[in-house]
C-alpha cells in the first residue's frame, strides 16, 4: 500500500513539475520613472494578467538604462537619483513577494503612485497593501542586500542589453517582433505563445 502511495505521489510530482516547465517565462525589464515603462504595465501587463497568470513565470528587472558606479556604491539612472530610488525599493519588495499576482499588483501601483509626484515618497502605500512591512523594506533599502539586489538586476539586464525601456523577454530570448508587439497587444502577443503549449487557455 505504501509502495503504491508513493507511486502516485511521484506520479503527481511528476506532473506538476511538468506543468511549471511548460509555463511562458516572461521577463519585464524597466525603470521606475520611464513613462513607457508606467504605460506598459499599467495599460498593457496589469489589465490582461488575470487571463494570463495561470500560464506565466513572471520576473520583473527594475534597472533599465541605469549603471553601478564603484562595485555599487552608487547608481546613476536615466531620470535622476529618484528613479534609482524607485528601482531599489522595487527590487527590496520583489525580492520578499512570493506571490506572482502579488507581484503585479504591487508593481503596477508603485508605478502609478511613484510616478505621480514629483517629491518621492517611499510607496508606502504599495508596499502595505502587497501584504508587506515598510521598516522590513526601509532596512533592505538601506543595507548592502538593496545594494546587491540592483547590483543583479545590472547584471541581468546586461546579460541582454536592452535598446529598449521597457523590454519584454520571452522564454529568456530577445524578440523584436515579440517586442513591439508586446507594448501595443501584450495580452494577444503572450496567449500566442501560451498557447503553444495549452491551447486551450486565454
């Protein structure tokens, strides 16, 4: 009996793992202050994530066209000492979220809220309302793990050097055409290659 439990318990592993290899990898690279980045996520990804989050592996890149200065004793972005603010809190948020959809709504809110004022304040707002605690985001922020969290998402954004901001990475390859489709009909552009795998979704 216990030799046939373990079978369809390894059976049913078997299947999930299966299932999670078979979901589309979408990589967002951004930054926290480009007006094409706040469009993309806020008219394009947020609106169609509830017909795609059962289908999509989802990792945001908060960076952008930003460098690392001295092994990252500081940054320098395109907007200014706020966006790279901006990419850091992100990157301390994302890094304690575990949950996808989480994820989003998170980042769709700080886009909207961080983006509206132009004295920052930390998106407290956003960081709450994703489950999460202000003082446990501050002190990522402020020690040498926000530091490194940007100092990867560098690493990963030069790993496919974006022309682009924001660009949008399928299955870890760079697309032109997935990528301009992508900021017109990201719903259409992502179901297309969901439903390569489970045609029956979106």
């Amino acid at each position: 009996m216990r030799s046939a439990t373990f079978v369809l318990l390894f059976a049913l592993a078997c299947v999930s793992f299966a299932e999670e290899e078979k979901k589309l990898k979408i990589g967002v690279y951004y930054e926290s202050l480009c007006p094409d980045s706040l469009r993309f996520i806020t008219k394009q990804l947020n609106p169609s994530w509830s017909d795609v989050s059962e289908y999509v592996d989802i990792t945001f890149i908060p960076f952008g066209k930003s460098e690392s200065v001295k092994d990252g004793e500081y940054f320098r972005c395109q907007h200014g000492p706020e966006e790279c603010k901006g990419n850091r809190i992100q990157s301390c948020a994302l890094d304690a979220l575990t949950d996808q959809t989480k994820e989003v709504e998170f980042v769709n809110c700080f886009m909207t809220e961080y983006n509206k004022y132009s004295d920052k304040d930390f998106g407290e707002v956003c960081i709450e309302n994703a489950g999460l605690k202000v003082e446990d985001v501050k002190n990522c922020f402020d020690s040498d793990k926000g530091k490194e969290l940007q100092l990867q998402a560098e690493k990963d954004t030069i790993a496919i050097s974006p022309k682009f901001v924001p660009t949008v990475v399928y299955n870890e390859v760079f697309d032109q055409k997935l990528q301009q489709d992508s900021m017109t009909d990201f719903k259409g552009t992502a179901c297309k290659l969901i439903k390569e795998n489970h045609p029956n979704a979106c």
